[in-house]
C-alpha cells in the first residue's frame, strides 16, 4: 500500500511517500481502508521527535482518518466489513489503510462525507475531554479558549458555545477571528493588533475566567493565569508557542482555581468504554448539525509535508485533511 513514512524525528524533511505492507487488526482492533486523513499539530510535534512518545522508526505519521472498515479482529463486537467510520490512532493515518482500537472508531452518520469525518475524533473529543470530564463546564459560564482557530481550539469554541457558555476566543488574524466568530465565538481577541493583557482584563471583568482553555503555552498562558476567577479551571492542553510556561503558585492559591491537565490520549487508553461513548455522541452532534467541523484544504496524500507545515506555521483555520482514494 502507499503511505508517508517518517523515516527519522527531523520533520518534514524526512518524510517519503512510497509503498509499504498493510497492517494487520490486533484482536482488539479494525482494519480500515482509509478515504481521508486529517492533520494535526500533534502529527507534525511528532515527527520532530518533540512529542512526549516516539514510535519506533521508520513510521507512518498521521492521528485521525475516515474510511471503510476492511476486516475486523476477534474481540470486535462493534463494527463489521463495510462500515464507514471515523477513525484514530497515535499514528497510521497518512496511508491506504490503518488499524484502531475499537474504542477510537465511530461509525459515520449518512450524511457525513469521509472528508468532514477524517477530522472529528482527535479534536472534538479532546474538547468533550477538556470541557465536559475536565473542567466540568456549567451554562453560563465563560470560557477562553487560546489557539481558538486550529482544530482542537476551534473544537472547544463550538462545544462551550453548544454547552451554553460565553467563548472568548484569542486568534491570531482578522480573517481567523471572523471564522471563529461564526462558529460561536461571543468575543474575540486578535493578538497580532491588540494588547491580550488589557483586551482580557476588560472582557473578563472583576468576576473573572472560569475556564481558561489553552493551546499556546508560553508567555500568552502566563499571562491568562492571571485573569482565572474563583473556582476557576485553567486546563494547559499544547504548547504550540514551543515554550513549556511555569506558574507562580500563589496565583492558583490566592484565587482557589485549579490547574487541570488534559491528556487525551492517556484518557482514551485508559477509559476506553467512556471514550468510545464519547465518540458515539460527538458523531451524532456532527450528523445533527449541531457540532460543524471545518476543512480548511483538501490536499493529495503526497502533500503531507506542506500540510504538516501549515499547520506548525499556523496557517490553517480548523483542519487539513489530505485526499487518499478519489471518491471523496
């Protein structure tokens, strides 16, 4: 089968695209022939060596994809041959065909298209992660959200929304706070032609955030910690500024907020019933309209790399998703 290979951690560089065997299911796993993959931060933090797990080399890099389940493994209760899912896995995307783990495949409402599909899992559920088992987000409630116009940030903007909270939203470019307004943003805060300290400070007013959902890391987080309301959750999700922040402790402490970590990985492995209902829920929000995903460019297969890199460089708005059979 064709696939991108990462051949060592130095990014795009070292990707190839060429033929390589198909993988086989694991009793607990599906084998699935892939229609469309998306592109994640995540996928390009990986193949620099920069994410906190490496797999052995070569690889092929890719999270999250949609297709039609090929073949299934023993202990697969859920789907059968022919079904059409979405898909993830830590990585095996950017291929013909991938295996998942049972509980991090959905099945694809009718009227959801393998383009739309390739891009619902890794973000949406992170986002039900974060606000829903993480934060315990109430109506009502504000919500910044930072990284607002990628994926996972665009994600969490339309779950809070759905949920009833008011979404703060920090992005990067007037055409990127636009967008993210349509998908439910209340307010907006461009950080290329605005001061965040001060624009932050009017927005949350002397209550306060209560959640602070955040992507950047790095001195934009530093500066949110100190906003966070009483009871507040501020929840570190990336660090796609490349710079890992600190935190003065007597801020938490003084305010009674908690710092919330989200690995939503770890959470799928480990709770993989839960995570799998998760996943049944968001696909159903897709397939109702009620949750809206958006494709920024479809690419051929073999354009991983600039994929990859407009993601690092922040140059798309929701996600890539890249064109693997035609009938797209």
């Amino acid at each position: 089968m064709r696939a991108i290979v990462c051949n060592a951690f130095k990014g795009i560089e070292d990707l190839s695209f060429t033929e390589i065997a198909e993988p086989r299911p694991a009793a607990n796993e599906v084998l699935v022939d892939v229609h469309a993959a998306s592109v994640s931060y995540m996928d390009y933090l990986m193949s620099c060596g920069g994410y906190q797990m490496r797999p052995a080399l070569p690889y092929v890099p890719g999270t999250d994809a949609a297709g039609i389940v090929l073949a299934c493994g023993d202990r697969v209760t859920r789907f059968r041959p022919g079904d059409r899912v979405s898909c993830g896995n830590w990585f095996g995307a950017f291929a013909e065909r991938m295996v998942a783990r049972e509980s991090s495949v959905a099945l694809l409402p009718a009227n959801v298209d393998f383009t739309v599909g390739s891009t619902v899992l890794h973000t949406y559920l992170t986002a039900w992660y974060t606000l829903i088992e993480r934060a315990r987000l109430q109506a009502g409630e504000t919500v910044l959200v930072t990284g607002a116009a990628g994926g996972v940030g665009l994600a969490c903007v339309e779950m809070a929304h759905l949920m009833g909270a008011r979404v703060i939203a920090v992005v990067g470019s007037a055409a990127k706070a636009a967008m993210v307004r349509a998908h439910g943003a209340a307010e907006i805060v461009d950080h290329s032609r605005e001061d965040v300290r001060e624009r932050v400070k009017a927005l949350a007013g002397d209550k306060g955030l209560d959640i602070c959902v955040d992507n950047v890391g790095g001195a934009l987080f530093a500066t949110l910690a100190r906003f966070m309301g009483w009871n507040g959750r501020l929840l570190p999700i990336g660090f796609t500024s490349g710079e890992i922040p600190s935190l003065a402790m007597n801020l938490p402490l003084l305010k009674n907020y908690s710092v919330v970590g989200v690995f939503v990985g770890a959470w799928m492995e480990r709770c993989p019933e839960q995570a799998a209902r998760a996943a049944e829920a968001v696909m159903a929000w897709v397939g109702e309209g009620k949750l809206r995903p958006q494709v920024d460019r479809v690419l051929p297969l073999q354009c991983a790399g600039e994929a990859m890199s407009l993601v690092a460089n922040r140059r798309a708005m929701g996600r890539i998703v890249l064109q693997v059979r035609q009938d797209l």
